[in-house]
C-alpha cells in the first residue's frame, strides 16, 4: 500500500495518515508497527501503578463522567495511608513507576495535597520509583514545585489538537481554554519533565483528518509519552446522546493511530489506555502487541475506583490485585513480551531530546 510505503520511508503526508486510517487492511500496518517496536524499543512492557488520588475536579469537560457538574459522583480524596499502601504494593512488585491521576483543580488545598502526597512517597519508599502526575493544567511555578518534590513525568492530553473541536467538547470559558492547554503543555517540557500527552480517538464530530492531524500534533511537539484511547461515552455526560462510530470501529480506530504513531514516533512511550479495555476484554493486550509498551495497572482502592468514573464500563477488577496482576502479566508474556521489573523504562525519546543516551 502506498500510504504505508511512503510511511515506513519517513517521506509521508497528512493524506497518508487518512489513508492508513482509513484501509481495513490492517495486517501490513501492524506487522510493520510490530516490528518498529521491537527494533527501537524491545518487545516489552513497563508498569505504572495508577492511583486515582482524587476524583473532585473543577472543570467541566464534556465528554467526562466526574465532570463538576455531575452531582451523582461520590466526591472522594484518598488518605495517607491508602496512598502508601497503593505505592508499596507496586513497589513490592517491580513496577518501575506510579503515577498520580486526579480531576483538575488550582486552589491552594490541591496544590498542597500533592506536594505532601509526594514528600509522603519518597519519605516512605525504599528506593526511588518514577512519579509521574497527571493534575491538569497549572502554573509553571506549581510544576515546578513537584518536580523539585520529585516528579519526574507529567500526563496532559491534548484531547483534541484542532480548536474548533476542541470548542466543542468543552465549555466555552477561561477555565477550558485550548490556549491555555497548549500554554501548560509548553511549560511542562520548560520545567523539564517528561511529557506525556494525547487525545481520544472517536468522540463525536472527529473527522479522520483530525486524528491526523493529532498524531502530528504529538510528532511536531516532540512528546515523550502517549496515552491515547478510545472515547466511551459516560453516564450524565451532555454528549452521551450523540452520534459515534459503532465501537467495534473505534476500537480498530485506536489500535490503528497506535501502529502509525510507533512508526512515525518509534523511540516514545506508548500507553495501552485502559479505555481499550472497557471496549474490548483484550484490548491492552492487543494494543501492546501492535506498538504500545507501557501498561497501567489500576492500585486505587476498589470503592475509590468505582468513583472515579471517567465513562461507562470501566474495569473494575473484582479479583485482588495480585491474582489480577499475575493473570494480566502471564497474558502480555502471551504476546511475547517481557513484563519488566524494577526499571524505570524513562522514554527514550526524552533521554535524546535531553541529550542524554543515544
Ligand atoms: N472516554 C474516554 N476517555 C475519557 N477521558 C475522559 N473522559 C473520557 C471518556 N468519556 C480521558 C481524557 C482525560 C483522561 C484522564 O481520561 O482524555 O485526559
Ligand atoms: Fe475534570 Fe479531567 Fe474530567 Fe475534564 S477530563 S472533567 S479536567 S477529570
């Protein structure tokens, strides 16, 4: 296939990227996807512990279920100790890294509870694991705050690289300003950290050429990490109602931005969302097989987890955490990854824009 040919030989268009979404034939892409993962980043897979720390948010995105306006949600904050608990059982288990997930807020009390959440992490830890926040928006001063407390890597979805759409999925106010994200995102990488970001493929009113053009967004804005999914309509969401693929499609969708984005991008990290999971049983692990490389395994406390209810259908994982893990593990060495323990597995592409390894 042509888009795949001018793909692989680094010479391609943003109508090549269309093309590639577009064909059904997939089985060229994700063999080549494949082994672009091998080649430049190992047939492995990095665990971060996600502790969902918070779910009070005072934002009011459209498309998700603990919006601020949603008054069904039980509003919760984890304590010191369901903290620590959380991050010594990844520790005992060889994740390299944990990373912190709250709804956005900017008041003073937040920006506290995170600078005390990561004094309390590396006070209580044996050794240092990767900490990686994903907090939302806030002022430079306040990232670098946590990353002189130890932070190291910072997720922030784009959620939607062209403006007008992303007018349309968010409240047309200062507080969710498309300027002030590209802002935030520009002062993450001045402080130093690793940089995540992304978008959510399939939310209504994306057209193919805008997930296009997403994946150069990430490309042309040297992004480090990328945790990308599938959009799955929440509960009490003002868009809920509104017309999307079916989901068998945004499923595929996914894993096809996936594949092109490790072969346009091979040195990053690649998240396998857990929004893939909520659609597809084995979803992740298809993800991880086709080019992502890292893999979140939820350690937020089971009734906290439940709360943190971004949309419909999320995993909750009845087992207990380690007979979750053992069976997660055994099918990702399924696809013939290794499941890597005690390594950080920083992105590789940070280590080269900051001029550090090869
Ligand atoms: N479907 C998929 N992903 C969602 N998120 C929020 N709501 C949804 C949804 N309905 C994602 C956003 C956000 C991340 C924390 O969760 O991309 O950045
Ligand atoms: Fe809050 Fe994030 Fe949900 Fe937006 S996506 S409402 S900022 S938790």
């Amino acid at each position: 296939m042509r888009a795949l040919e001018n793909l692989l030989s680094g010479d391609y268009s943003k109508e090549d990227i269309v093309a590639l979404l577009k064909s059904n034939s997939t089985y060229e892409l994700f063999t080549a996807s494949k082994e672009y993962k091998r080649k430049f980043v190992g047939n492995k897979t990095y665990l971060r512990g996600l502790i969902e720390l918070s779910n009070i948010c005072s934002k009011n995105c459209y498309y998700c279920g603990i919006r601020s306006a949603n008054t069904k949600v039980e509003r919760y904050t984890l304590d010191q100790k369901q903290v620590i608990n959380a991050c010594k059982y990844a520790y005992g288990r060889g994740y390299g890294s944990l990373v912190l997930q709250t709804g956005e807020r900017d008041d003073p009390k937040f920006i506290d509870l995170i600078s005390e959440t990561l004094e309390l992490i590396s006070k209580n830890l044996p050794a240092k694991m990767r900490i990686t926040l994903s907090c939302g928006e806030q002022s430079k001063e306040t990232y670098l705050k946590w990353k002189k407390l130890g932070a190291d890597r910072y997720l922030l979805r784009i959620e939607a690289s062209n403006p007008y759409l992303y007018k349309q999925l968010h409240p047309n106010d200062h507080k969710h300003s498309f300027e002030q994200r590209l802002r935030a995102l520009e002062a993450l990488k001045e402080c130093g950290y690793q940089v995540g970001s992304g978008f959510m493929v399939g939310v209504p009113g994306q057209s193919l050429e805008d997930i296009a053009s997403d994946i150069l967004f990430l490309r042309d804005f040297k992004i480090d990490m990328i945790g990308m999914g599938p959009y799955v309509p929440g509960q009490n969401t003002p868009i809920a109602q509104k017309e999307i693929l079916h989901k068998d499609e945004r499923f595929l969708l996914a894993l096809k931005a996936i594949a092109i984005l490790r072969i346009t991008m091979p040195d990053v990290n690649i998240a396998a969302a857990t929004a893939l999971q909520a659609l597809e049983p084995m979803g992740r692990e298809k993800a991880l097989d086709i080019g992502a490389n890292v893999i979140m395994p939820n350690i937020t406390p089971p009734d906290a987890r439940k709360a943190y209810g971004l949309y419909d259908n999320k995993p909750l994982d009845s087992k207990g955490l380690e007979d979750r893990d053992a069976e997660l593990f055994k099918r990702i060495e399924d696809i013939g990854d290794e499941v890597v323990r005690n390594e950080f597995g920083d992105s590789l592409h940070y280590n080269k824009r900051i001029g550090k390894g090869k």
